[in-house]
C-alpha cells in the first residue's frame, strides 16, 4: 500500500503533457494544438496535423479573443491569487465577461486566509465594478445594445454598494438613451413610408399606449438606480411591470380593432414586442435582487412568472439555474457569473 501512494505521489511532480486547445484564427480557421511556449506576443505551438504534429509559431493577435486567451492561461497556468487575478484582467482587457468572472472568482477563493482574502475581495471588486462601467459606455458608444444592458445588469446586481444612486442612475440614462435612439431610427424608418395624414393618425391612436410604455420605462430605470436596496429595487420592478400590463391591455385591443390596417397592424407589433422585452428586463432583475437578499423563492417565483408567459425564454431559463447555484454551497459562484444567455460568446 505504501508503495502505490509513494507511486501515485511522485506521479504529481512528474512532466504533464500539455492541454491540448482547439483554437481559431481571425480568417475562420481552426487548428488543434498543445501550447509549447509563450514569448510576449507569440506563442510556440505543437499543431495536430493529419495524424502527426509539427511545431509553429504564430503571433496571439493571429487568433479571436477567446483562443488568445486559452493561449495565454495554458501557457501561464495560474495557481495562485495574482496568477488568477492576471487573467482575469486579461480577459477583461478582452472582452471576454464569463471568463473574466470565472478567473475573479477563483483568484479570490484561491486566498484561504479569511482577512486577507477579504481585502483580496475588495481589491477585485473594485476592478469588476470599474470593468464593467467602462464596458457599459464602451458598448453604448459602439451601438451594441444588448451589451450595454447586460454589462449593465452586472453593475448593478452583483456589484450595486460599489456605486452610488447617481452613478447608476447616470449609466442606465446612457443605455436608455442608445435604446431610445434605436427605436427612433426603426420608427423613422417604418413612419417614412407613410403619408402625413396616416402618421398623424397612427401617432394619435398609439400615444396612450406609449405613455404606459414610457411610465414603465422610467420606473424601471428607478428600480435599477435603487439596487443598492434590495427590497426597495424589486418593488419598483412590480410597479414598473404594473405599467406595462396596463400598457399592454390597452394594445391587444388596439390589435383587434386594426382589421386589415396592415401598417397599423406592424406598428402594434412593434410595440407589443417592445412591452414584452421590457417587462422581462424588469422581472429578471427583481429576481437578481431577491437573490442577492437570498430571498430564493420570491426569486424563483419571478423566473417562473416569466416561464409562465414565455416557456422558451432563454435568459430566465438561465436565471432558474443561477438562483439554483446561488441557493446550493457554491454560492459565491453566481456572484461571478458574468456569461450572457443565448450570445455564443462564452
């Protein structure tokens, strides 16, 4: 017996082979390979060729984001805090949110010394938040929209004490502002193919449902600026959705009174999908703050509410499975869990 563990003992500080990566260059190809050595911006790579190998080196910015990256973690193989916490920055410098999460979490929980860990906590803390608001305006002034609001919902669910009301308030006014902006550009566009008197006529059939819209719209961005109080946040996410089922009342019998109105009919559709998407927005992120109250069941009551209305909803789907995690021991996982629902991005 004591032959076999001095055996499998000497097995750890034997030579392992390296991790073999299936990486992907910037012109869409794809290469298996093991990471032989890193030297600043190029890497020596052991490349799998038609059953045999042969050894390259190719510069990182030859490969995606994600594959620069596994280059550089299997060459660098972290094991400790400042290990971790280096590739965790640098995939924020990449842009690559779950794995800058992933490294952030482990970089902490790789401290065992529970006051140093601590201060080791605050350190990271301070970079997500500061991250993840320079990525919130990075991606407003890009027009992506989808990212501004999920780097957006970050800040302010995992990371709300480390901003201030006005901050928040000041971030979720620059993503309304590219929202709005979009929906501008989508309504000109539709609006432009129409006569004055039928815009008239639309604009003044459309305004109250608009308003409810609107009022909803404000509310939720109230709920969002008050995140640093949870209970405070998840009433306003009520009210905010409130407003958009009176909203909504008010649209499906518009809908039914458009008849063969086909511009109508597309514009009415437009709003319902507008309707849906926010009071999902604001349903999720009452259940973000129930679960940062560890309140699990309010949380899951709303990702059910949701899957009641839209069984296929993916983001919610996601939620049910974060509040799982958050509810079971691994709970300080769901405090790094950055990775965005459906987007590939990984």
């Amino acid at each position: 017996m004591k032959t076999a563990l001095l055996f499998v003992s000497l097995l750890a500080f034997l030579p392992q082979d390296p991790k073999t990566l299936t990486l992907t260059g910037v012109d869409g190809e794809s290469m298996t390979a093991q990471v032989v050595a890193l030297n600043g911006d190029s890497a020596k790579l052991k490349v799998s060729i038609l059953g045999g190998n042969m050894t390259v080196t190719r510069k990182l910015s030859d490969f995606t984001p994600i594959s620069m990256y596994r280059i550089e973690q299997a060459a660098k193989a972290p094991s400790d805090f400042d290990g971790h916490f280096a590739m965790a920055k640098r995939a924020g410098e990449l842009r690559l949110l779950t794995q800058a999460g992933s490294e952030a979490r482990v970089a902490v929980e790789s401290v065992k010394d529970p006051t140093e860990q601590e201060a080791k906590r605050k350190d990271v803390r301070k970079w997500a938040a500061d991250t993840l608001e320079v990525m919130v305006r990075e991606a407003v002034a890009d027009k992506r929209l989808a990212d501004a609001r999920h780097c957006l919902k970050l800040l302010s669910t995992r990371l709300p004490e480390l901003r201030t009301e006005e901050q928040l308030d000041a971030l979720a006014g620059e993503v309304a502002g590219l929202d709005e902006r979009v929906a501008g550009e989508r309504e000109a566009a539709r609006q432009a193919k129409l006569d004055a008197k039928t815009r008239e006529q639309m604009n003044k059939i459309l305004s109250q449902v608009r308003e409810h819209l609107a009022k909803g719209d404000k509310v939720a961005r109230e709920a969002l600026t008050k995140s640093r109080s949870t209970v405070q946040s998840a009433n306003l996410c009520e009210k905010a959705i409130d407003a958009y089922k009176v909203g909504w009342k008010k649209l499906q019998e518009l809908i039914e009174t458009a008849g063969d109105d086909m511009m109508l009919a597309k514009e009415l559709g437009s709003l319902s999908q507008k309707f849906h998407d926010s009071g999902i927005r604001a349903a999720l992120h009452a259940a973000n703050m129930l679960t940062v109250q560890s309140d699990y069941k309010g949380a899951m009551d709303w990702a059910n509410r949701i899957l009641a209305f839209d069984p296929e909803n993916a983001e919610a789907k996601e939620m049910v499975r974060t509040i799982q995690i958050a509810a079971a021991s691994a709970s300080s996982q769901w405090g790094w869990g950055w990775t965005i629902s459906g987007s590939g991005r990984g």
